[in-house]
C-alpha cells in the first residue's frame, strides 16, 4: 500500500533503494512534457477545437475525416518542433548514467527523452515525427508537411506513426517493456494518469510480482493506491531533486568503478 502520497517530499527509503539498484525502468506519460509545453491529454489543456483526443486518436476518425485527424498531428508537431526537454527529461538521461541497466518506457509520442540524451526508450505509443503508410511498409521522418499526405511509393493515404486507442502496440515493445518493469528493482511511474491500457497495467504487474513502485505526479491517480510511495508534485521538480540527491547519497563502497 501507498505510504500516504506526500506532497513534494521524496522520502530517503526510495533515494537508498535508487541509489543501490541494479534494474530500474521507468514509464512516462504526458506530465513530463507538460513543463515544456506540450499539453496534456485528459483535462481541460487537452481539448482541441472542442475535439477530445479519445475522439480524434482513433482509425474511425481518421477514416471517417483525415484532413481534421492530419491537422491535430500537424498542430501537436508543431508545438513539439517549438518546445525544448525539459527539467524532467534532463534528470531522467542522467539517471541512465547510473543506473547499470536503465530502461524508460515512454508513453508519448514527442522525442523529447532522446533530444534531452536519453538512450534506451521505448517509445510505446509511436513517434509523432514520423507517418506511415495505410497500406505499403513505408515510413516517412516528417518535417514541413502540412495537410493529407499521400504515400510516395504506393499512392495510398499516409497516416500518423502513432497507436490509436482500439490498436495494437508493437508487440516487441511490449514484451521489451514488461521484461523491463518485471525485472526492475525500481519501477517509476511519472507524469501519467495511469488510465490507458496496456501501459498502466505495467506497474500493477510490477505490484503483483513484488516490486518497489514510486510514483510522481502532480494529483493522485488510480495508480496511487498500489503504488509504494507516490510523490505529489511536479516532474521537472520531483525528479531533478531525485537524482541530485541520488548523488549526495553515494558511499564509497557503491561507486561505479571501471575496470582496469
Ligand atoms: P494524461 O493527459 O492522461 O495524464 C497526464 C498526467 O500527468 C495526469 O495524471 C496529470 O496529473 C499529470 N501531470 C500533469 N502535469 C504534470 C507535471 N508537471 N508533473 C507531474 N505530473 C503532471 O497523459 P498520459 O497518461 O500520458 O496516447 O496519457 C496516456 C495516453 O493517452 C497518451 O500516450 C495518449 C493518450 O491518448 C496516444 O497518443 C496513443
Ligand atoms: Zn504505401
């Protein structure tokens, strides 16, 4: 059971349990970035022209209207192309460093991990800079395009390189992603409300296997009474103090050393 969700203070059990893990994967949601200015999707910041995403992030409504489901990604990349990592993303690349097997499973769809220098991402959900093609294997990197998109190979419609609710995730994502929680000393959940399937099922099978869970979000989440600890706050807060003092707790005895 959670240890009662505390508001900003990170307790020292999971700054020891961080600073001696081996495994630690995280999970990720649209919290993170919302320091950079990428809104998020549940609440108000997440309408768009009075659509929800649940209602513009489907198959059916890129079949039914993909000039209206083209011009939301092409809005969505723009602000990406506008906005810069964040606090959050820094300390999460820092925390690869080290941690000997570091794995982050993310849920958006930004790039915004890899341009703050994160390795190892699992992007679950797609890549927002990308499209690809409905029908041929043919992927495309985005960059200035605007409007319906046409494949240049095939000629078919081409679509954002996104999951949509009611599709499929890669499945070599998802094993890659439970192996990582499963095996993680540390599993941590930050920025995402815990709510959309298969990625919020992660830390409960993490719970059920016996492992340390630490949340970070802003409010309580149905996550929250699972988690170990969860600590209310914000991410580009929570996690830069998180690594510092992961720093600070550092003995002698548990630095990295190379080999000679
Ligand atoms: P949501 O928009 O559902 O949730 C964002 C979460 O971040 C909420 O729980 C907020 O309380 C929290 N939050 C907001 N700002 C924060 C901050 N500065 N620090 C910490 N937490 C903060 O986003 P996701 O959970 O990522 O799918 O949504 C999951 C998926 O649903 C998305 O990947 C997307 C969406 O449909 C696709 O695009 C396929
Ligand atoms: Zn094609």
């Amino acid at each position: 059971m959670s240890d009662a969700a505390e508001s900003g203070r990170i307790p020292q059990e999971v700054v020891t349990r961080l600073s001696e893990a081996q495994r630690v994967a995280v999970l990720t949601g649209a919290g993170v970035s919302a320091e950079s200015g990428i809104p998020t999707f549940r609440g108000k910041a997440g309408l768009w022209k009075n659509h929800r995403p649940e209602q513009l992030a489907t198959p059916q409504a890129f079949r039914s209207d993909p000039a209206l489901v083209w011009e939301w990604y092409h809005w969505r990349r723009g602000l990406v192309r506008q906005a810069d990592p964040n606090p959050a993303h820094s300390a999460l690349a820092e925390m690869e460093n080290r941690i000997p097997h570091f794995v982050l499973i993310t849920q958006n769809v930004d790039g915004l991990h890899m341009r703050a220098g994160s390795g190892n991402v699992l992007e679950m959900h797609g890549n927002i800079n990308r499209a690809r093609c409905c029908s041929c294997d043919n992927r495309i990197q985005l960059t200035d395009e605007s409007g319906v998109l046409d494949c240049a190979r095939c000629g078919s419609l081409m679509r954002p390189d996104i999951v949509w609710f009611g599709e499929s995730l890669d499945p070599d994502i998802l094993a890659q992603s439970y192996r990582a929680a499963g095996t993680a000393d540390v599993f941590v959940v930050a920025g995402t409300s815990s709510v959309v399937q298969p990625a919020a099922s992660l830390a409960f099978s993490v719970k059920e296997a016996g492992g340390f869970v630490l949340e970070i979000n802003l409010d309580p989440t149905p996550l929250t009474g699972a988690a170990d600890i969860t600590v209310l706050g914000k991410a580009g807060e929570v996690l830069p103090e998180l690594v510092k003092r992961m720093w600070e707790n550092q003995t002698p005895g548990s630095l990295f050393q190379p080999d000679r």
